[in-house]
C-alpha cells in the first residue's frame, strides 16, 4: 500500500477551507434572519421573483447557441490540423489564447465600438439590418459572438488534449478507405471518440456563459449574472441565495459529466 504523504492532505485541507468556509457563510447568511431565526425563505421565494425564469432561460439559450457555434467552429479546425497542417498549431494556440490576455473591459469597448460604427456608416445598406437583428433583447447574438470568443481558450484546451488521446489520422483514413466522405469520417468516426471532450468544452463554455456579466451589463443586456446583480441592490439575501444555487448546480453538472466520462471510459476498455 503507498505511503500517503501528510502534506497531499495539508494541501487538500487547505483547499476545501479556502472554498468552502465562504459558501458556508453564505448559506448562514441566507437561512439566519435577525428576529426570525433559521428561515429558507430566499431560497422559496427564488422562481416567483420577477425575472428570475426570464433571465435564466436567456442565458441558457444563449449557452446553447455559443456551444453550438464554438464547436462547429473549433472541431474541424482542430481536426484539420492534426491531419494536414500541424506546423500551425503553435499559431493556432496563440490565437486561442488572446482571450485570456486582453481584458473584459477593452473586449467589450471593442464591440461597442463597432456596433456604433455600423447604423451610422451603413444605414443605407443591407448590413443595417444584420446590426439592429443581432443586438435585439430577446436574444441578443452578439453576446453569443462575445462568448464564443470568451469560450476558445477553454474549448481549444479540452479539444487538444481529447485529439492527441487518439490516431486521428487512422480513423479518418479507416473511414475514407470504408467510402465515407470527409463529413462522414468527421462525424463517424472521430467524433464518437471525442465525446469526453465534447462534454468537457460543452460544460466550461456553459459555466462562462451562466456567469459572465461584464460584457452583458456594459452591451446593456440583462442574462441571469445580470439579474444577480440588479436584485442585489433591493433584496441582498435573494441575490446570495441565487448565487448559491447556481453553485451547487455547476457542481452537480459537473460530477454529473464526471461519471458520464467515468461509464464511457468503462465501456471503451477491453474486458
């Protein structure tokens, strides 16, 4: 049996404190109200409160469509380079990777920039449209277009290492020489063996989008963060207990896509 070492579970300890000490102070803040005692009224009072169901259902649907963009966008892309142009993948992850080096708030100046260039410099033309389309608040698409920016570090990440885990020249190869068409080995035959990667990009592009605000206050949209932050104002207990629940969801998604990658790797091992 190995020798557990003492300063793993120092490490760990630490860890566990560091994250959970502030969640459990914030339960207490919600559950304990001066005068009244131990009540879950926030947590009861979360779907009738006005915009609550609204704002989350956008920022699902907002999640959804970035997901689907991001990964049509980045799995043939990424394929296309393990197969016929390796030599730019140092390109291709610097690229990727700016997101995380330039600031949220220049990002999103940038945006506001170009969607007040636009109606002025193309009011006569039929791109109006296309800007006035994008920027509706029913479903505002050019969140989605931030977000799937915001996304590609995290996506490029877990595509790359879910590729490198397997031969994808063979397997498109076996296909081609099976009579599939490159969509067909695409989606036949590389896809199925990158489903844990999938999974992986499909629940950190969800967590960026249920948490992101600044890009969506500053653009003048209100998603589900931004909700958070308005109700925080009037009804702080309200505002904790929100946030709270939507941590102990994220969590939730998250060992739920642990054992969904967990049964996979089972049924792929031989015996």
């Amino acid at each position: 049996m190995a020798r557990l070492n003492p300063w793993r579970w120092v490490a760990l300890s630490l860890a566990a404190l560091y994250f959970l000490v502030p969640l459990a102070a914030s339960v207490i803040f919600t559950v304990d109200v001066p005068g009244q005692g131990v009540t879950f009224d926030a947590y009861t009072q979360i779907v009738s409160t006005e915009g609550f169901v609204s704002s989350l259902l956008l920022s699902l649907e907002l999640a959804g469509a970035t997901i689907a963009v991001v990964l049509l966008l980045m799995v043939p892309a990424m394929v296309a380079l393990r197969l016929g142009a390796p030599r730019l993948r140092p390109v291709v992850e610097v690229v990727c990777s700016l997101p995380l080096v330039v600031p949220p708030i220049a990002f999103v100046a940038g945006i506001s920039t170009v969607l007040k260039w636009g109606p002025e410099h193309l009011s006569r033309t039929p791109l109006f449209q296309t800007f006035v389309a994008i920027q509706n608040p029913d479903f505002p698409f050019v969140l989605v277009l931030a977000y799937v920016v915001m996304a590609l570090p995290f996506v490029h990440r877990a595509l790359d290492t879910g590729l490198r885990a397997i031969d994808v020249p063979t397997l498109v190869e076996a296909a081609r020489s099976c009579g599939a068409s490159w969509p067909q080995a695409l989606v036949r035959a590389v896809l199925p063996n990158l489903r844990g990667a999938l999974l992986n990009s499909a629940f950190l592009t969800l967590a960026l989008v249920l948490g992101e605000f600044t890009v969506a206050q500053l653009l003048g949209f209100r998603p589900f963060a931004v909700w958070i932050y308005s109700v925080a104002g009037s009804q702080a207990q309200l505002s904790v207990a929100v946030s709270v629940l939507s941590l102990l969801v994220t969590w939730a998604l998250l060992l739920a896509l642990a054992g969904v990658g967990g049964r996979n790797r089972t049924a792929a091992s031989p015996g």
